[in-house]
C-alpha cells in the first residue's frame, strides 16, 4: 500500500496525524505546503492525501484541484479550523473524499483516513459536494456538521427534501443552499409560509387561479408552482397546511400536474419540492391531523437542523458575526463584546433560536452605550440568568486561536500544537474545545480529604526547605505548584491544552508558555 501523505503548514498536527496513523500501520509522508505537493506527484502518489486548506504559499482547494486533475481517482481528505459552509461547499464540490472541521478528535480522524484508503484500494470514488455561500451557516458543533454534509450529498439531486427544527433554527437557509447548488440552480426558489397564508387563500397561491374563478378575481394568475417552474418550491410549516389542500399537494407530487382554481386544462409541474416543518410530523399523522400518504412523499430525505442550545460552541462565533452584520446594515462602528457577555449568551436557551440571536446582536448595536459590550449591556431577558449560569451550563469561553479581523464572518476556532508524545493522545482533541459542562456545586466529602491531603504535603514540603535555609524557597514551590496543577490537569484532559487551561482558569498562551518553562513537554 501506498504511503498517505499529509499537507499542514502546522507542525502540530502534522506531529499528531503521523503517530496516530503509524500506531495503525499505516506509512506516512509529510509536506508543508501546496508547492512540494505537486512536485513529489510527478515522481508518486499516495494512497490518501490529507490537507489543510489555507496554508502559506498555496490554497488546499487549489491543491485538490490541481490533484484531481492528475490523479482523480486519488481520495483526498480537507482538513481546516474555517468550520463554515464555504469551505464545505468548496471542500465537497473540489470532489473531496471527505471534509474533517478542526478541531478533530484524533481516533476519528484515523477512522475517516482509514475508510478513505479502503475505498481507495477498492477503487471506488467518494465524491460529495455541498451548497451555498451562507456565512450564516456557520457551525463547528457536529450536528451542524452533520447538516453540512447531508446538504453536500443532496446537492446534485432533485430528491424531495424534508428540513425539520425549531422556528428560527434556519430552515430556509438550508432550503436556499439546497437549490443554489442543485441542477436547477438556474432556476427560481420560491418560498410559501403556508401556516401564513389563510385557509381560503392557500389553494389560488399555490396553484393560480383562473379569471372569474371567485369573487374578485379579476385576472388569471399564476400560482407558485407555476412560478417555480423549473426550480425549487419551498413549502415552509407545511405541519400546518390545511388537511384538504394536503390531498392537492399530494396529487401533484404523485402525478406531476395540477389545476389552477376554476380551470379545467391540466398545468405540468416541473419544481422541485423541499419542505419544511418545526413540528413532529409523525404525530400529527397519528392524530388524523397530517396525510400519511403525503408525509412519506416528502419525507424521502430529511434533514434535522438542531436548536441553537445543541450548539452552543457556535453561540460565540455567530454573535460576533451578527454583530459586524448589523453594524453594516446600520452604517454605524461594528461593536465588540467581552468574554463574560458571550459566556452569558452561551448560557442562555434562545427558544428563538439563530432568528433570537440576530435579534439580540441588532439590539445591541442600537441600544448597547459603549463600544465594547458587558453583560449589563445585554436585554433584560439574559439580566434575569442566576450569574453563575444554570447548572450544567458553560461558565467559560473557549479560548479563539486567532484575532478576527473586525467585520469577517466568525471561522470558528483553528488548530493548536499538540499534546507532549507520552500524554496519552489516543483521546486528543486536536485544537479548540467546545464549552464543556461546569460543576457550580461545592467540593466536599472525599474530595476535600484529598484536597487538604495535598495540601498537607505542599506545606510539609515548604517546611523543609524552610528549615533547611533553602534561600529560593518561593521559585522552587511556585514551581512544583504550576507543574503539579499543569501535570493533573494535562492528565484528567487526556493532553488536551485548551481545555486544561479552561479548567484551571487560565489563558492558552499560558498554559503554553509555562510547559514550556517547567520541562513538561519532555
């Protein structure tokens, strides 16, 4: 078998991938950048190509290109800390294998490069795409991710598409991307809110109507399936749509026609159907309130969108991002927001979801008093949160690997170095941790006894020195301190730096910089 090859201009997860794949037997090359990529392709090939997608001297999306153009066969993984939809949507549409967000869990990593080097000795190609240019849509949580590749692997097909979740969760974002990189993307979208539309009126928007066919029709018109013709026709809360009207629906998606309202000559329907829904469709069938007949038409693929509470690692990035976004629909200085009012957001449900959020981040700019907001400046709905949080809920704000320029879209959090070899990374997570669950409760019962028995070691080990007229007293036991907290909490986080340093109340560039100074990485 041939050697995988991995592209990354950081050291560090170069480091991790090449132990991780050679504890799996697998043979392993490293390059730096795009250029000595290309030149080592004239001379070999790998089995599987792994690569960052914004290195110095080169693009991975320019890089996968320029492969595919000589090896097409050639499986080739994308890794990047841009965990958007448009490096998604490049990724899958470059005809990558697969799209790996940092940060990664390394055994997972090693099962994606595995899977692509089976599919590679069998000669079979994984070629995915995904859609649109949402910044919106941003997400590093893995249920967003999940959404990402679902939207990939349905972009090529005209499948009827069923899009469930919470109002505010995005739907129509999702709708949109669909058909803007879909066969029909030349095409119109066109939406219909059909639980905004009243009983008596859905039925001529949907399908027309013809002159005289009621009372004030004046002229023949066209309904949306005639608008949508020959693209996409997103029907939004369909859980809603009144009983009667499901039979028509029905009718055409089965029979691909349709009459206006008072017409008598049959309409071809040329759409593609995407519906969307925030209730549990399954129950309304078992409660004689939905089709059944209808709800397995569009239910032929379904993608789950998750309420902004299963995600709340991307509360962050996306408040940032709404808040450059207002500022620039207002004409007005983008605001900032501390660490504490994120940490504050974070804690928060949002029952309205990323619609909520927006919301928020456009009455910050207008009502917050000063540049930089604080958590007093935040609306009284999120004053009304206990201030430590509710239990369970994040207490601290992953530490970003990069300043964001002011006004980009939020990329979520890039890669950062590895753990020492000898700190177990079996279970590492490369880069950036989400949020993690936060005891509040006191420290009791056996856990004060083996708190106050290290501590009765610390002060015995204090006394010696003392005694022994040790005149660097204070630099020694500072010393033996910080390594000891770094060492356990380097150990309980499986090597995991960031989310060390979030445990003991740190800044990553500390924790860095003092394993450094105290030998840890030895």
């Amino acid at each position: 078998m041939k050697p995988i090859w991995i592209v990354d201009d950081d050291q560090s997860i170069r480091f991790v991938l090449e132990k991780a794949l050679g504890r799996e037997a697998f043979a392993v090359r490293s390059f730096t950048n795009p250029r000595d990529v290309l030149a080592a392709l004239d001379d070999d090939a790998p089995q599987v190509l792994v690569s960052d997608i914004r290195m110095p001297g080169g693009s991975g999306i320019d890089l996968l290109s320029k492969i595919k153009e000589r090896h097409p066969e050639l499986p080739v993984i994308i890794m990047t800390a841009y965990s958007d939809l448009d490096s998604a949507v490049s990724a899958f549409q470059g005809g990558a294998f697969d799209y790996l967000p940092k940060p990664f869990d390394v055994p997972k990593a090693v099962d994606l490069i595995r899977r692509a080097v089976e599919e590679s000795l069998e000669d079979e190609r994984g070629h995915d795409a995904v859609p649109a240019d949402m910044p919106e849509m941003l997400g590093q949580a893995p249920a967003m991710q999940d959404v990402f590749r679902g939207i990939g692997r349905l972009s090529q097909s005209i499948v009827t598409v069923l899009i469930t979740g919470e109002s505010g969760s995005g739907k129509e974002l999702v709708a949109q991307a669909l058909h803007k990189h879909s066969p029909r993307a030349n095409g119109p979208f066109v939406a219909i809110n059909t639980a905004a539309i009243p009983k008596d009126l859905l039925e001529s928007e949907l399908f027309g109507h013809e002159r005289g066919a009621f009372t004030g029709a004046q002229t023949t018109r066209r309904g949306r399936f005639e608008q949508a013709d020959g693209g996409t026709l997103f029907l939004d809360e369909i859980g809603d749509m009144p009983f009667d009207l499901q039979t028509r629906l029905l009718r055409v998606l089965s029979d691909g026609q349709f009459y206006r309202v008072g017409g008598h000559n049959p309409m071809k329907s040329n759409v593609r159907v995407i519906a969307a829904t925030h209730q549990n469709l399954e129950e309304r069938v078992k409660a004689g309130a939905f089709r059944e007949d209808l709800f397995h038409r569009l239910n032929v693929i379904r993608l789950r969108l998750p309420a902004l509470r299963e995600r709340r690692e991307d509360i962050a990035p996306l408040a940032r991002f709404f808040l450059q976004k207002s500022a620039r629909e207002l004409g007005v200085e983008g605001k900032r927001i501390t660490d504490a009012a994120l940490v504050r957001l974070m804690q928060f449900d949002f029952p309205g979801n990323v619609r909520q959020l927006e919301n928020i981040c456009h009455w910050l700019t207008v009502m917050a008093p000063a540049q930089l907001i604080e958590p007093k400046d935040l609306p009284p709905e999120l004053q009304a949160l206990p201030a430590g949080g509710a239990t369970g809920m994040p207490t601290a704000l992953p530490a970003p690997a990069f300043d964001q320029p002011p006004g980009e879209p939020p990329q979520s959090f890039v890669a950062q170095g590895a753990a020492a070899p000898d700190s177990g990374f079996d279970g590492l997570t490369v880069g950036a941790t989400a949020p993690r669950d936060v005891r509040t409760d006191g420290i009791g019962g056996e856990r004060s006894d083996e708190l106050s028995g290290w501590l009765r070691g610390l002060e015995s080990d204090a006394r010696k020195l003392l005694q022994a007229g040790e005149p660097m007293v204070w630099d020694i036991m500072t010393r033996k301190f910080e390594a000891q907290l770094i060492h356990t909490a380097l150990e309980i986080t499986r090597g995991r730096r960031i989310e060390a340093a979030q445990k003991l109340g740190i800044g990553r560039n500390t924790i860095t910089r003092k394993i450094q100074e105290l030998g840890l990485d030895d």
